[in-house]
DNA sequence: CATATTTTGCAACACTGTTGCAAAATGTAG
DNA sequence: CTACATTTTGCAACAGTGTTGCAAAATATG
C-alpha cells in the first residue's frame, strides 16, 4: 500500500508529503466517495484544513481523483480508476448516492448514456447521478 | 403576468407577498436557470438574502420550481413546467449548462433515459446534466 | 375595521472556501 | 550527509453562503 501510494505520487509529479500520503491513503482504503469534511475528520486533525484544500485541488488537477456534483450540493470526491491524467479525464461512469446510507459510488461498469440534444447544441461532458437504495441497504 | 403570479401563488396556497411576487416574476420572465445570487441581485437589493433563501424553500416546497446541482457546486433553480405539486416533482427533463456563456437550461423535451443498473440497486430518481456548447454560441 | 396568522428584516452565528506570508519540509546535487 | 533552492504547510485573516430567533410589519379573514 505504502509503496502504492509512493508510486502514485511520483508519477503524477507530486512531491510526497504526510498530508498527500495520508489523504491518498484514505482514497485508496475507501471504497465510497468522500466529501471534503469527511476527509478532514478521517484524517485525524492532524492537518490544516487549508492543507485538505489543496491537496484535493492537485489531486484533481493530476487527474487522480474526480468530482461528483449532488444534488444537495455537497461535492464528493472519488479515485479515478481509468488512466486519467493532468486534468483529462476519462471517467465514462455514473454515480450512485443511497437514499438511506447515504453513499455516494462509482458505479465504474455502468456507461453514462449518449443523450440525443436537440439541433444546436453540442456535448462536451454528460453527468449522471442516480439517486435511490443501494445493494447493502435493501 | 401579474394574474399569473397571483394564481400560482394561491393555487399553492402562499399568501400573496411583495418578495414572492418579485421572484416568481424573475422566473417567469427568465428563460434559463437562476443561481440564488443572480435572484438576489435581480430582486434589485429590494429584499433581504434570508427572505430570498425562504421564498426559494417555499417555493421548492410547494413545488413551483426544482433544483438543479452543477459541477461546480452552485445550485441553479428552474420553473417547473410540469404538474409538480407539494414536493412531488414530475419533472422528466435534462439540464445542459453552455460552457461558453454559462447559461444553465430545462431541456424539457429531452427525458432523461433509464439507467440500468447492477443487481440490487433501486432507483429513484435521475439526475442528467450535460455541459457543452449552446444553441446561441455554437 | 379588528384580529389572528404569516412573513419580513435584522442581528448573530456556523460553515465553507480562498489568499498572503513566514516557517517547515522536501528534493537535488555536490 | 550537507547545503541550497523549491515546494508545501499552518496560521491568520477574510469573503461568501446558508441558518436561526425574535420583534416588527404585512397579510388574510370575517
Ligand atoms: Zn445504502
Ligand atoms: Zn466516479
Ligand atoms: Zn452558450
Ligand atoms: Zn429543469
């Protein structure tokens, strides 16, 4: 794991530091998505909150993690499990949040469809999120 | 107009007020989705920030307008067009938000598709936005 | 018009996210 | 390992967003 996440820092140009080191770590142990304020609890208060700012913002911006938009507008941030890279990201896949649990998923074998726009307009990105009960809670 | 207004808002049974006049006029005469500030400035500094905040929950909860969640966490609100009443809302539509002008529109004639998901999972609701370039910058 | 009810504005507050800057940590090369 | 340049961190301060309690004002009702 340790070495995993080394690698993950180094290939994406980051130097390794605690913050990043931890907070990656908490990605990788997670298999639901995380908003900024569970970040910063889970890691323990041991960093600043700015520092949890920032450190999602290169992650982001190195295309290791990416957003997922709710509609109770709380953004919630995930691994990015295709190649994405230097903000370019691939991610084909929609996102799941459980009524009851709360969670919010990837869903990665679940393709967003091709919506057919009407004449004029052009799609560059397509968002979909679903929203309901999930496998553990129903 | 002003008929209009004073029948969707009795039709929702909420007493007719200056503030919910205002804003269910800005909805009325607007044909893309307002951001809680954009209302607040348009409301023309007549209003208080909390009474905007409380007029949008009333109407969210009666069911005059819906929510629409954008990537970058700003919450964005539309007129609904179809029969929502008392929080039940019917509303089947996409949303596409231009990246050029920013504009965030109801795609009311396009449905959002069914998403077929992994066994145990139950939906509920689904949310469809995309991003790209609109009608008016294309 | 008089009264009960609802809504508003204000003050205060909590929470979220950003910026500038000095101190600390990291990477690099000798 | 050490010295040095570069990057990152924590802190303080700040702007923006959203919520609550309460008295004053507006509205609905008869
Ligand atoms: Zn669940
Ligand atoms: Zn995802
Ligand atoms: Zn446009
Ligand atoms: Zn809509």
């Amino acid at each position: 794991m340790e070495e995993q996440i080394i690698d993950v820092l180094k290939k994406s140009q980051l130097s390794v530091t605690d913050s990043r080191r931890k907070i990656l770590e908490l990605f990788l142990q997670s298999d639901s998505a995380m908003a900024h304020h569970d970040i910063e609890i889970k890691a323990g208060e041991k960093f600043d909150r700015v520092t949890v700012y920032r450190t999602l913002q290169a992650f982001l911006d190195k295309g290791i993690i990416h957003t997922i938009p709710t509609p109770d507008n709380s953004v919630k941030y995930a691994l990015c499990k295709d190649n994405c890279e230097q903000g370019h990201h691939h991610d084909d896949h929609i996102h799941f949040i459980c009524k009851i649990c709360g969670i919010t998923t990837c869903l990665d074998e679940v393709h967003v469809p091709e919506i057919k726009l009407p004449r004029g307009y052009k799609t560059q990105q397509t968002e979909v999120v679903v929203s309901g009960i999930c496998k553990e809670c129903s």
